[in-house]
C-alpha cells in the first residue's frame, strides 16, 4: 500500500484501486457466474432505507465449493497476492476472511442498500478505525471487486467519505439518503477495480439505474482475533481446505492470535507458527538507557 493510498484511505475510509484484477482474471471470474446462474437468490425484502427500488437483490454465495473450474478464480481471490500488502496494512499481519465471498447482481430498477456504518461515535470492537505509531488500524473491511462498470449515476457502493471518523450521529434524513445527498458519494468504477471499505465508513448501495448488469464481488476479512458473521470459516477450517494453497490456507484459520502462520507481502512465504517476533519483548536496564 503505498503513501498516496494511505492518505486517501485514512482521509476517507474507503479507497479504490484502479485495474487490481486483470481484464483476463475478470473475464474468467465473470464466465464461473455466467456458468452458474441458476444458482442466485433474490432478496425477499429490501434492504433500502431510501435505496428501494422495483425488484429486490440477487446474490450468490457459496462460489468456493462450486465444482472445477468455476470454483478456481474465486479461490485465487482469498489470499491475493495484490492484496496481501493492503490487509497486512490495515490489520498488521495475521488477519482472515471473514464471512463467505458473495456476489451482488442487479437489474436495471434493483433496490440499493441503506446506508449504514458504526463511525467514531463509541467504540465498537468489530468495526473501528484507529491510527497510531504511523500504523492503520481496521475492524471489519469489505474488498469488493468490480466484475461489471459503475459509470457514474449507475447507482451501486456508495460512502460517505471521512465517515469513520464521524463523531456525531448522522442525522436520519441523511441516513435515509433524503438530505445532504452531496456528501454520499457513488464509488465509480470500472470492471477489474477494486474498492475497499471499513464496515466503519457509512456506506450502502444506491438503487442500480444502468442497462447492465451491476456484478460486484465482496471479500469479507477482519483481524486476526475476529470474527463477526457465524455460519462457514468462523470457528474451524472447512472441510476442502488441503485444496488450497499454504497461503489460502493461512487466510481461513480461524480467529485466535498466538502462533499462527502469518502471511507476507510477497504472499509466497509464511512466518510459522512459533517463529513470529516478540512484539512487547521485555528489555534489559542496559537496553533501556541507552534509548536515552
Ligand atoms: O455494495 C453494496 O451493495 C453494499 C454492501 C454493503 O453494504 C456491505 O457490504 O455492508
């Protein structure tokens, strides 16, 4: 993660990187959906809030035990070796995929989703921001990938930039997106973009207006203590597991500290458990002074 994206996303609390996937990882991912759509579900309610629209959600969950080869692109995507820097950024290393990946699909008239987003206002351990010692600290992030063009006006991600760090209550008629619709911003995007956001940032979805498809594929991921959804990869490794790589692997271990393998940024290697640094090692008196 380099300088310039660290300001932007400790400035806004959402950050978008431009042609993260590349046209062939989106091709292959878009033909796994294409291969499988019979297999989306259609919201029974909207989740609006001033976002409905003529037809409820569709989404698809499960992509990851899909059988050969539609399963593959979607598991190349749960330790991504672009993305690898990002997490270890925002989480320091040792963080996981929480919550199975799932795909939003809209037609033209699909409902958005309300706004929503914890903000500064107290502290709630699973979805925070803090900055300290030069180093970012996140809650629960959302990564979502571009799969199809958000022009802008298309509707879809929408934030409120610097909501993360909001110390007052949003006001509900900007909440229900019927006030100060100029401080909501749409994330415009194209296919291969990669959005990310905290689940601290105010964010939602605005109702899908454009002739396409809206495709947008959301990662879940948090520290490496956490983990907020219940259900798969919660609480122990699922049972497909030896078919990922070592690296995949570490990503799905479930939420403890000690003594998990950590993942670098090259993402080929691993710090096995038991090798990692010390992080409060207790100093000698002689260390100590010589700070001074
Ligand atoms: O992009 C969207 O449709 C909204 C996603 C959302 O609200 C979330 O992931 O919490």
């Amino acid at each position: 993660m380099n300088e310039r994206e660290k300001f932007l996303f400790d400035l806004r609390g959402y950050l978008r990187v431009e042609n993260f996937l590349t046209s062939e990882e989106v091709q292959v991912l878009n033909k796994a959906v294409d291969a499988n759509r019979d297999k989306y579900t259609e919201d029974s309610k909207m989740y609006g809030l001033g976002m409905d629209g003529e037809y409820h959600r569709r989404s698809m969950m499960g992509m990851l035990t899909w059988e050969q080869p539609w399963c593959q692109p979607f598991r190349d995507l749960i330790a991504h070796q672009k993305l690898i820097p990002y997490l270890n950024t925002l989480f320091g290393r040792g963080w996981r995929m929480d919550h199975d990946p799932f795909l939003l699909i809209s037609r033209k008239g699909t409902g958005g989703h309300g706004l929503h987003g914890a903000t500064s206002r107290h502290f709630d351990g699973t979805q925070y921001y803090t900055y300290a010692n030069g180093e970012m600290r996140a809650g629960l992030i959302v990564c979502q990938f571009q799969l199809a063009d958000i022009n802008p006006g298309d509707g879809g991600i929408a934030v409120i930039p610097g909501s993360h760090k909001a110390n007052f209550l949003c006001p509900e008629d900007i909440m229900l997106y019927d006030a100060n619709q100029e401080v909501v911003y749409n994330v415009a995007s194209k296919a291969g973009d990669l959005v990310i956001f905290m689940e601290a940032t105010i964010h939602g979805a605005l109702p899908w207006n454009a002739d396409h498809e809206r495709r947008s594929l959301l990662y879940r991921y948090c520290p490496k203590s956490m983990h907020t959804s219940g259900g798969i990869y919660q609480t122990s490794m699922p049972t497909w597991v030896s078919e990922l790589t070592e690296t995949q692997q570490a990503a799905l271990e479930p939420p403890y500290i000690y003594n998990r393998p950590l993942i670098e940024d090259d993402g080929a290697s691993l710090v096995q458990p038991g090798q990692e640094p010390e992080p409060h090692r207790p100093r000698g008196k002689a260390e100590m002074n010589s700070d001074k």
